[in-house]
C-alpha cells in the first residue's frame, strides 16, 4: 500500500512540475505575442536614394506606403532612366543627378536628411566616404558592406572620426518578428539552442547568405567563429552581370555559443522554401516564412501555432530602419554588425576556393586585403 502511495505521489509531483513548466511557457509566450504587434509608423523627414535599382525602387516604395516620409532626390549613374522611373511610379518631382554633387546643388540638409546608398558593393566604399567628406551625418548603406574587410576597417574609422550615424540594411533587425523571436530564445523557452537550420533556396552567399549570417548572430547574440562551403558544382550566371561572382550551396558556421547553423542556399533546391528551425535542449522552434506561420513544441508539452506576420513586417521594417535613422538612433544594425556578416561571407568563399575546409574568424591579414566581386 505505502508503494502505491509513493508512486501516486510521484505522479503527482511530475503532473505539477509539468504545469508549473507549462505555464511558465505560456508566460513567456504571451510576452512573445505582445512584442509581435506590429508598430505603424508615421515619421516625417527626407530621404534622398543612390542608386535606382532593385533595392533602390524597395525603398522608393517604402517611402511611398508611409505617412510622412518624404523623397528628396535622386542619384543614380543612369541619369535618363530617372523621369522614365518618376512617372511609372507616380513620384513627386525631385532633383535627380549622376553623382554626389546633386546634395550640394540641391539643398540637402547635412545634419538631418538621410542618404541611402542602394548600389552594388563594388561602390559603396567610394560613394560612403564621398558622402562623409562632404558631412553627411546619416547615412543607410546597402550590404554586404564593401567587397574586402580592409575598406570595412577604413569605414569603420571614417565613421567613428566624423562622428556620423551609419546604419546597414541587414533589413531582418528591424522586423519586429524577429526581435521577437530573439527575445523568446532567451527566455530559454526551448533550452539552450543546439542547431539552427535554414532551408531557404536558391540564393547566393553575399546577396542572401549575409542577411541569414547575420540573423544568426542576432537571434543567437552570439558570435560566428568559423564557416564551411559546400557550392553547388554548376553556378548559374549573376543576375547582376558577368562581371559579378555570388556562389550558390550550402554554408555551415559554428558560433561562439556551440550552435551549429546550416543554410541551405543552393541551386539543387528546387523552390524557394524560406524555412527556419532551431532545436534546443527542451524543444523547437519551427518558422515557414512562406506561409507565415510559427510553431513550437516544448518539452513540457505544449505546442504554439500562431500566424507569423514575416510578409507585413518586412514592409513595415523599411519605414522602421529610415524612422529610427531620422531620429538619430542607434542602429540596430551598426558597421560593426555589417562587417561581421561580411567577414562571414568572405570566409565561405575562401572556404569554397580550398575544397570547403573551415575558415576561422578573425580572417588572416591575406584575406582582409583580399577584394572580391560577389556584388
């Protein structure tokens, strides 16, 4: 009888402590779904755009859906493709140039206007240190950052120097999904986390493997050590012409915290899946970004399925990043955060031109002055 007891006390103990585990999961979830909630953003201000390209008409459009963001001018080094571009997307007239020297011509405010430079990596070094010798104070840089880790280093001082606010457009910092989603893994929802995994498609390693290398380091706040490369035998030809060099496969870094990251981004993958999973010690975390949806599973038995808002936020974060910079805060993506990415990209393709071994972190002094031609 005393047996019986015991083990129905036992039983007893487990069901509780289980209880106990799952409402601490629901707290800390119910936390997670207040952070989700969108901000709707209206901030007034000018923003004048490099480069009128891809990335270019994204912030054009972005300026466009806000409340109060206001367009100031253009450059772009195809300066008669500028009005086609003003009159099919309906923009207000502006001053539009070939170069820098618009922002003197035209009135730009050099304390409180905000320059976006939206080129290929190849000029974001030049045009960068341009604008600040012409004292530019707020300044959002496309990445990767530049095309070598020496002329990171060289911005980084001119930055620091004269004192000016640089944000780089890693875009998934601003998405309040993902500051989110970082804040839910420390929470320690799932445990420590072990593995990360990313089955995202074919892409290459500087345009989308530096915005997952550095989600990495932001939703794990912790540090890559070293990359691997695994690049898909067969490249297909750059988008952005003969001249560049972006490498399809599959990358795998070790960070600082003992996780282990693959990123899937090869051309063997036949649709863009756009798929997270982090595996830790009391559970997972599950995204599918194409469907926006979230699911976890913890170890005290419960499973969360919610909608995850990836397609809104991404929308929404572009206002975010240009509000934050009009107001002069610190960046959520700083040059440092930049170069970090960068540093891991060029590790995966130096890991790729020696049979994919590991690269480790810092690079060597060979690989900082090394230029490469990935965008």
């Amino acid at each position: 009888m005393k047996n019986i007891i015991k083990k129905i006390l036992k039983l007893l103990a487990e069901k509780i402590g289980y209880g106990v585990d799952r409402m601490q999961d629901y707290r800390k979830l119910r936390e997670f779904q207040r952070q989700m909630e969108l901000k709707e953003v209206a901030p007034l201000g000018t923003i004048w755009i490099v480069g009128c390209g891809r990335m270019g008409i994204q912030f054009l459009n972005a300026i466009k859906s806000s409340k109060g963001l206001r367009l100031g001018g253009l450059i772009d080094y195809n300066v008669d493709n500028i009005p086609n571009l003003i009159a099919k997307m309906k923009l207000p007239e502006v001053p539009y140039g070939k170069d820098l020297n618009l922002l003197k011509e035209a009135g730009f405010n050099l304390t409180n206007d905000v320059l976006i430079i939206a080129t290929t990596a190849d000029s974001h070094f030049s045009l960068t240190e341009a604008a600040i010798n012409m004292g530019v104070k707020k300044i959002l840089l496309e990445k990767p950052l530049t095309t070598s880790i020496a002329e990171g280093h060289a911005l980084i001082k001119l930055v620091k120097d004269n004192q000016v606010n640089l944000y780089v457009d890693h875009t998934r910092r601003w998405m309040v999904t993902f500051q989110s989603l970082r804040k839910l893994l420390a929470s320690g929802i799932i445990g420590k986390p072990e593995s990360l995994t990313m089955p995202y498609g074919e892409s290459g390693v500087a345009m989308i493997g530096s915005h997952l290398f550095d989600l990495c380091r932001f939703i794990l706040d912790a540090e890559i050590v070293s990359v691997s490369s695994s690049i898909d035998q067969t490249q297909k030809e750059n988008k952005r012409g003969a001249r560049f060099y972006d490498p399809t496969g599959n990358f795998r870094c070790l960070l600082s915290n003992g996780v282990v990251a693959d990123l899937y981004l090869s051309n063997a993958l036949s649709k863009r899946h756009n798929l997270l999973y982090i595996v830790g010690s009391k559970g997972r975390i599950e995204v599918d970004f194409e469907i926006e949806q979230l699911r976890i599973v913890t170890s005290a038995g419960m499973v969360y399925e919610k909608p995850f808002p990836f397609q809104i936020d991404r929308k929404n974060a572009l206002n975010n990043i240009i509000f934050d910079l009009l107001k002069g805060a610190a960046p959520i993506c700083s040059i440092h955060d930049g170069l970090q990415a960068l540093e891991a990209v060029i590790a995966a393709m130096e890991s790729a031109e020696h049979n994919g071994v590991m690269v480790h972190l810092p690079l060597s002094e060979e690989i900082v002055n090394k230029k490469f031609s990935f965008a």
